[in-house]
C-alpha cells in the first residue's frame, strides 16, 4: 500500500496544503470558476428549474469528489496498472458489442444490474494512459514498430467505440491517443502521410458509415437542405447564437433558448444559448476559463518528472481542448454534429466524471514529486 | 526485454516535450481564432439577419375574424343574426388516459355520433397535441349543463363558445337571404383571403352572397409569441377586427309571410315592388328551404333529398325561373301598339277564335274557342283576347316589339341585389340568326304578342316592368337592400335609388287606356279576374295570364317538363295598386296552376291587402 498512498519520500519544503491534499489550487479555481459560469448558464437553458441545478451540482460534486480521490493515487501506481485497466475497458467494449443493452439506438451500455456502466467512458481515459504507458520505456520519438504497436492500440479500441456506434467518443478517444504520440515526438513527415491516408481513407469511412452519421454530414454541408429534420438543430443554433451578438439579451432573455426552438439546449447545444444570453463576450469570457485551464494543464506535464506522466498529462490538456472545439465547432456549424457535451457546463453525469477523473490525474501527477537532482 | 532501447535522452525528451507543447497549443489556438472567427461573423457581422430569423421564429400572427354583419328586415325584425353556439373540444396533451374511453364516458352525456368521432378521430392526427380538437358542435343548452355538473371527471374537455349563423325565421325569405356555408378553395380565390385568414364561413348564395364585402368585415390580429411547437405563451400586438357592416332590407317580413303562406303547398314565385323606389316589399319562390341547414354543413342525405326534390326547392324561382310571360305581356304589346300610332283605343278588331296569317293554313287560336267577337283595347285586355294581339303584334313586327318591350327591362337582367339572376328572353331578328342560324318567321312574331314562344321572363323582370307601367315610364332599378349600417355608427346610409331609365311618352293617354284596361280586368264586368276585385278597398290594375308549358327552350335550365304536374299551364298575375297613387306592384307565378285567373290572382290579392292595410310610411 505504501506506492498507493503517499508516503514520506516527497520534498519537504512542498509540505503545503495543496500537496498535503494533492490538490492544485491554480486548477480546481480554473475548474471550478468554469463549473460556476456553467451552472448559471444551465439555470437559464434549463428553464429556471431549481431541480435540474439541484441535479447538476450533486454530479459535480461526485466529479469533483473523484476528482479528489484520483488526486491522492499515485502517478506510479496509475502507471502500474494502466495494462490491466487497458485490458479490462477492452474486454467490456467486447461484451458491449455482444451483448449490450440498445440504447438510443446504439450499443453502449453494460448494465450490471444495480448500475449501468459505459465502457467507452473508461476508455477516454485508459487509451492515452496506456499508449504512454508503453511509450515510457522508449526512446522518443516513437518510429518503426513501436509505432505500430501504438498506433495498434489506439485504433482498436477506437474501431470497437465506432462500431457501437459512438462517432464523438470514438473521435475523442482517437485523439487522445493521437496526442500521446504527438507529444512524444511524432514526426511531422508521418503527420502529413496520416492526413494523406485519411483523406484518401474518407469515401471508404463513408463506406461503413451508418445512415445517421452519413445524414449528419450532408446535413452539416448543407443544413438549409432539411431545415426541419436534421439541419433544424444547426440553424435553431446558429440564430440563437447570431441573434445574440455582442452582449447577448440577457440572463434568461433567450428567445431561441426558452422559447424552445433551440433542440437539446442543456446538454449538447447550451453553448448557444450562453451565445444567446451573453453574447460574444460572454463567449469570450469561457474561452479564457477554459484557455487558462488548458495551459495550466500543459504546464502540469511540462513540470512533470517522467515520460508517463508527461505524456498523459499532456494528452489529457489537449483532449480537454478537443472537447471543446468540437463541440463549439458543432454548435457554430463549423463542424458536423457529433454528440459531445461542452465540458463542465452542459447538463449530464458520466461524461462529467470521466473528466474530472482525468483533471485528478493531473492533480496527482503535479502533487506526487520526488526530489530530483536539479 | 533488451535493455538497450530502454537508454533515455531526459533532457533531450523533455526539451522534445516542451516543444511539441507550444506546437500543440499552437494547433489548439489556431483553432480557437478560427471559431472566434467564426463567432465574429455570426454575432457581429450577420447578427442583424439573426435578430430577424430570431424575431420570425418566436413571432406568429393569429387572425382574430370579424363579426358578421346582421340582416334586419324593413321594420327592424333580425332574419340573420350571429348566435353563441358550444362545441366541446379536446385537447388531447392534457388526457391522461385512453382516449376512446374518454369519448365513450362523453356520450353518456352528450349526443356523439359516429361522424363526430369520426371527424374528431381524423382532426386529432393532424392537429398537435397541445391543442384542442372540437369534438361535437352545437351543443344543447341541457348538454352544456349536463357537461358542467360532471366536467371535473374531465380534464382537457372543454365547452367553447362561439358565434353561427343563424337564420331565425328558418325558411321564410330564404330565398332572398340566402345562407353561409364553410369557407372552401373556390370562394377563396373571389375573395381578398388574407382578410380571411381565421373566417370559417362566407356567403354561399341570396344576399349573403352578394354583399358578403359587407357583412363580412375586416379581419383583426394578435401578434403573439410562441415557442417551437406554437403553443402561444403571451400576446405582443393586438389589432381588433372591425365587424361587418348590418343589412336592412326592403322586405317586411309579416309580407314575405304572408305571400309565403298564400302559396300553400304549390310551387311558385311572387315579387312584390314599390315602384317610386325599386324597394322589393316581398321576394316568394316557393318551396323554400331551410338555411340553416347549410350553415355547419348539411349531411349529404338531407341535401340529395333537396336536390332530387321534384319540386325543387333549391331553386330560386323569383330570380332564376324563367316563364313564358304569357297575356301578362299584353298591356305593355298594347302599349307599344298605341304609342307607335299602329293602332288607337277606339280601334277594333273582331275575334272568331282564331287567327290565320294572311295566305296560310294555320290557325292560332284564342284560348276561347268560341272567339270574344269584336273587342276594342279595353276589352282585348280585359277578356285577354288573343287574336287583337295576334293582329296587334302582326302590325307591328317583331322589331318595333322588341325594342319597345326592352325598355321595361324584358330580356336584361334588372340588376336586383341578389346574386344569380337570369336574364329572360325577349326575342328579336338579331337573336334569332344569332342562336339558331334562322330568319324570323311571322308567326312568332304573334305568339311573341300573347307572350309565348321565345320570349321569356323572371317574376322580378315582371314585377319590375309592372311597376314601371304604374309609373308611366319611369323605371327604377329593384333592390333588397334599403341601408347599411356599420357596426359603430347608429346611422343607417340608405341605399340610393337608382333610375335606370325614363321611357319617353308619346301621349300620356295611352298609358292611362292601358291602366284602364287593367282596371277593368279586376273590376270590369267581363274582367279576367274580377272575383279578386269584390270587396278590395282600393283600386287594383292587373292582368291575368296562362303560360302554356310546352316546348321548351334550351336556355331554360329549370326544366319544367320533368314535373309530374308538367302538363297543366303555369298561372301568372301581374298587379298594382291603388291606381290613382300606386305603391306597390307585384308579379305572381303558380307554376302548372292552371289559369291565372284561379289561382295566382288571390295570392297577389293577399300580397295587395296585406301590404295596403298598412298606411304608406
């Protein structure tokens, strides 16, 4: 138990609160500023409904209560049993695909009876842990098989989480991986082959995609095209968003948010009524919570003392940042619709937990150094 | 495993790091600068096309329709009023259970038939579920009651009320008043359709038809905000409607009544006029209909058994019946015989019972067998002698005939404020080539005098002719409509009278020969109709005439020949009185009721009494 729980081998002179609790202070006010401007956002898009809020602050205090928990595991103990929970997530992504229950239209929950679990949730976190993991050892930057062997582990997981299907996470997944290896050093000749690949790869993607997913890219080509169906959550948003211009129209004035018009308003597409409400400032305003989030991230793995932590904390920071710009991206019509939730403000649980599992992670990989020689 | 690969540069992976960080957040604020970018366009540079999409989106219109104008009689009496009327209606997002059950437990209550759920049934799928779908309309008073005592056993049932057309007096003038019926494609496309946009009911036919701009008023809105699925959450904007305008008509229904029930049981029709103002005192066909049967739409088994009604009540005799005007015609041929100096009162003509044109077989007779001997113009009209006419109309050909029988409005419209009018036929050499390819032959020319043969005419056509007679000349243009009134203003604007044309009098005499002669036709010794005179309080000028049914014409759409009774001669009656001072004149048609004389004189003498023992106003 000694490598899970602290133990007295940390630099003295660090003996603060933040490394007594394993917490970091610039952070959580980071995280929690952004959680705060997202529950004021989610009253307005929730309809002023004191139960939703109610809701959401019992599932950020769950998030925020693992986060803590995750904080105080040690990034050495994390990295011991990054293959086993690897395995494991692949091992129920297979059961899922077997056996799990249809949900919405996709395969994406194991329900054990007494809780229903998601899978791919877990392995948002495990693929960058693992791929860093079997990096650790190497020498950087990864070339020749070690690269296929990575790029082998991201791909399968991402194939199993596409098969649900799973568009957003699979994507999400794909590039926390993606950014493992960049960090690592990825050579940009391989980078630009891999974009070669993947645009030669698209009519075969289109191929195997389903009906749904294929709709959702004619519809964000062309979202007048069905303005009713699939294009009326682009264009409901994109009107909430412009009609709310530089200031926005208030604080529980949007029209497109309450008076309905506006699809999905809490969860995937509240980022437009913060449009809405606040305007491009209010916007701005979140952009900066969230910018300074990120590069305290980046600064955490920068800081970090081994290649495990620093190439997980880094891809964590950086899939934070994909989350957010696929979903802004989403709901400002720059890209097609895939299901991600705006990070910390929309209304929804699981999701939640996963990324607050990983800022503890950062958490703990900041707040566990050993003193070396300098 | 090998332990050679597992040699580290730290420094060099930790400068690497560092770099691909930067390069990373570099990526990552390209990105954001492109959805900034992004963000720009939308909320600063097309925010005004956003404000507007935003505006329409949550902005809808409601039309609120206007009110329909009232129709009064002469004297005040309402003949189409607007009456609050309950329908039940659902809303189907607030039932919580089965909703066939619900509709079962209503009709222990209320009367629901199988077309009622039927319609509701088909409504429901088409309306969304937040609002509510009518179910039954017209509910009783004891319905709505029955309802109220139990209407906590339902949620989202409610009575609404509203305003229908009503016609209170059912049948009676339904052929002047006409009626309303639901708003379709076709009248749409004859009427302005935003101002009615929320208007469910237009005028079908009668003067609901023809003065439907003004009884029909303008529509009013409500700007309304509504959310996505238009369920209205408050109102922005409220333009009221302005009510239509209310009728007065000429008619006076204790008139109209009494005409009506002079008719008993027979088919016809009867236009009453007041010849100094064209005003129409009373406007029968007979058999009648009910309105009100229209208003909400008439199942499709009650209206076959109005279609396919032999004596079809449908039809609008008084305006679009068109009959041989038969001996009716023969004061105005006497007319144009001594105004055209082609003969004189003191002229005679002798009467075998029959005529032959000179140099042919054929003899056209005299209804009298026996002939009438010699008559002078009094007693050709009088007794109705056909063979003076004969003679008369010989003399003075077919276009002399013509042209003096137009001006008292035979063969054009009258243009009666009501829609639907025919123009009867007065034939002439023109209109023979035209429709037939045929020249005129002689003897049509003297059937054209006793009013057979082509020429046809429309009870109004008659009346109004008649009363232009009584007014030597002056010839005014009927109508039904006396004032309007707009819904604010006590003042009615009267309707003015219009002057359609003053004949010119050759010698004012022979009008006076010609209403002398029909004096003595209610009040000579030999006259055709001298049983209508005994015990009348005033002067009557009429004339009697028997249409023979036979023959015909094509134009004539009402197609007599298929009644049962098709073998018996119309009866027409033509009158004005009082003589000296004439305020009224009417036309009379029983149609197959045999001689005028028996049976369309009495219903004119009804009509004359009933109006004359009133003082003029």
């Amino acid at each position: 138990m000694s490598t899970l729980l602290d133990s007295g081998r940390e630099d003295a002179s660090r003996r603060d609160w933040q490394h007594l609790l394993h917490i970091d202070a610039v952070l959580l006010f980071g995280l929690l500023a952004t959680s705060a401007f997202g529950l004021m956002v989610l009253y307005s898009a929730g309809g002023q409904e004191q139960s939703i809020l109610v809701r959401q602050l019992v599932r950020l205090g769950i998030a925020f209560g693992a986060m803590a928990v995750v904080a105080q595991l040690r990034p050495q103990w994390l990295q011991r049993w990054t293959p086993w929970l690897y395995g494991l997530g692949i091992l129920l992504l297979v059961a899922v695909l077997v056996m799990g229950d249809v949900g919405k239209g996709a395969q994406r929950w194991l329900d054990f009876g007494f809780v229903r679990f998601q899978p791919s949730e877990m392995m948002k976190l495990a693929v960058p842990m693992m791929v860093a993991w079997y990096l650790a050892d190497k020498r950087l930057p990864p070339t020749g098989s070690r690269l296929l062997v990575a790029g082998a582990l991201i791909v399968v997981p991402v194939v199993l989480i596409a098969r649900q299907p799973d568009l957003g996470t699979s994507l999400l997944i794909g590039s926390s991986g993606f950014f493992v290896l960049f960090l690592a050093g990825l050579s940009w000749r391989l980078l630009g082959g891999l974009a070669l690949l993947a645009a030669a790869g698209a009519p075969i993607l289109w191929h195997f995609m389903h009906d749904y997913q294929r709709q959702r890219v004619i519809t964000f080509l062309n979202p007048e095209q069905d303005p009713l169906g699939t294009g009326y959550h682009i264009i409901q948003s994109k009107i909430a968003i412009g009609s709310g211009g530089l200031f926005g129209k208030g604080w529980l004035n949007g029209t497109q948010a309450h008076l309905e018009f506006l699809p999905e308003r809490s969860t995937d597409f509240i980022f437009a009524v913060l449009g809405e409400e606040f305007g491009l400032l209010g916007i701005l305003v979140l952009l900066t919570l969230y910018t300074f989030i990120i590069v305290r991230s980046l600064h955490i793995a920068t800081q970090a003392q081994d290649t495990y932590s620093r190439l997980l904390a880094g891809s964590l920071a950086m899939t934070f940042f994909i989350y957010i710009i696929v979903n802004t991206g989403m709901v400002t019509g720059l890209l097609p619709v895939v299901g991600l939730p705006l990070p910390l403000i929309s209304y929804g649980g699981t999701s939640m937990v996963t990324l607050m599992t990983g800022f503890g992670i950062l958490m703990s990989i900041h707040t566990h150094r050993k003193l070396l020689p300098t | 495993m090998a332990s050679r690969i597992t040699i580290k540069d730290y420094l060099f992976e930790s400068r690497l790091f560092m770099q691909r960080s930067i390069q990373a957040l570099a990526f990552a604020a390209l990105l954001v600068s492109v959805l900034v970018g992004r963000l720009v366009y939308l909320q600063v540079l097309a925010h005004e096309h956003y404000i507007t999409l935003s505006d329409d989106n949550r902005i809808k219109i409601l039309s609120l329709p206007p009110n329909r104008g009232l129709i009064f009689d002469r004297n005040g009496v309402i003949l189409a009023d607007n009456l609050p009327s309950y329908r039940l209606e659902i809303t189907p997002e607030q039932v919580h259970e089965d909703m066939d059950a619900v509709v079962d437990r209503l009709a222990g209550l209320i009367r629901i038939r199988d077309v009622d759920r039927r319609r509701f049934d088909r409504l429901r799928k088409r309306t969304p579920a937040f609002k509510p779908v009518p179910l039954r309309f017209h509910l009783s008073d004891e319905e709505v009651a029955r309802f109220a005592v139990d209407r906590h056993r339902f949620p989202g049932v409610e009575i609404v009320a509203g305003l229908s057309r009503h016609y209170p007096h059912g049948p009676l003038a339904s052929h002047a008043l006409g009626y309303v019926g639901r708003l379709d494609e076709r009248d749409l496309q004859r009427v302005d359709a935003s101002n009615y946009s929320g208007t469910t009911h237009i005028g079908k036919v009668g003067i609901e038809r023809t003065y439907e701009d003004r009884l029909h008023g303008t529509v009013g809105f409500r700007q309304v905000e509504t959310n996505a699925e238009g369920r209205v959450l408050r109102t922005l904007i409220r333009t009221p409607p302005i009510p239509g305008d209310n009728l007065y008509l000429t008619l006076d229904i204790e008139l109209q009544n009494a005409a009506e029930q002079a008719f008993g049981d027979r088919a016809g029709a009867a236009v009453a006029i007041d010849p100094d103002t064209g005003e129409v005192l009373a406007f029968v066909s007979m058999p009648t209909y009910d309105p009100n049967l229209f208003v909400n739409g008439i199942d499709t088994a009650t209206y076959s058994a109005l279609r396919d009604n032999d004596r079809q009540p449908l039809f609008n005799r008084a305006l679009r019946g068109q009959y041989p005007p038969g001996s009716t015609l023969k004061p105005f041929v006497a007319l144009g015989g001594l105004e055209q100096g082609i003969t004189s009162t003191h002229a005679h003509t002798f009467c075998p019972g029959y005529y032959q044109l000179p140099g042919k077989d054929r003899k056209y007779r005299d209804w009298k067998r026996s002939g009438h001997g010699t008559v002078d113009l009094t007693s050709a009209i009088a007794q109705s002698c056909d063979v003076y006419f004969y003679d008369l109309a010989l003399s003075m050909g077919i276009d002399r005939l013509h042209d003096f029988l137009s001006q008292f409005g035979f063969g054009a419209r009258t243009g009666l404020d009501i829609s639907g009018e025919l123009p009867g036929l007065m034939p002439s050499r023109e209109w023979k080539r035209a429709t037939r390819d045929l020249p005129w032959f002689p003897g049509e020319t003297l059937i054209t005098g006793i009013g057979q043969g082509f020429v046809l005419a429309t009870p109004v056509q008659l009346a109004s002719a008649t009363a232009t007679l009584a007014k030597f000349g002056h010839r005014v243009k009927p109508h039904i409509v006396v004032s309007t009134q707009a819904y604010d203003d006590p003042d009615l604007s009267p309707v003015e009278v219009e002057t359609v044309i003053d004949i010119p009098i050759e010698d004012r005499h022979n009008w006076e020969a010609v209403i002398h002669a029909m004096r003595e036709v209610v009040h000579g010794r030999r006259g055709t109709a001298r049983r209508i005179g005994i015990g009348a309080g005033y002067e009557i000028a009429g004339k009697t005439g028997t249409a023979q049914v036979f023959g015909l014409k094509e134009e004539e759409k009402y197609d007599a020949e298929k009644l049962v009774r098709k073998l018996h001669d119309h009866s027409l009656f033509v009158a004005f009185a009082p003589i000296d001072k004439p305020r009224i004149a009417v036309a009379v048609i029983v149609e197959h009721g045999g001689s005028g004389s028996a049976v369309a004189a009495p219903i004119a003498r009804t009509i004359l009494d009933q109006y004359l023992s009133k003082p003029a106003s």
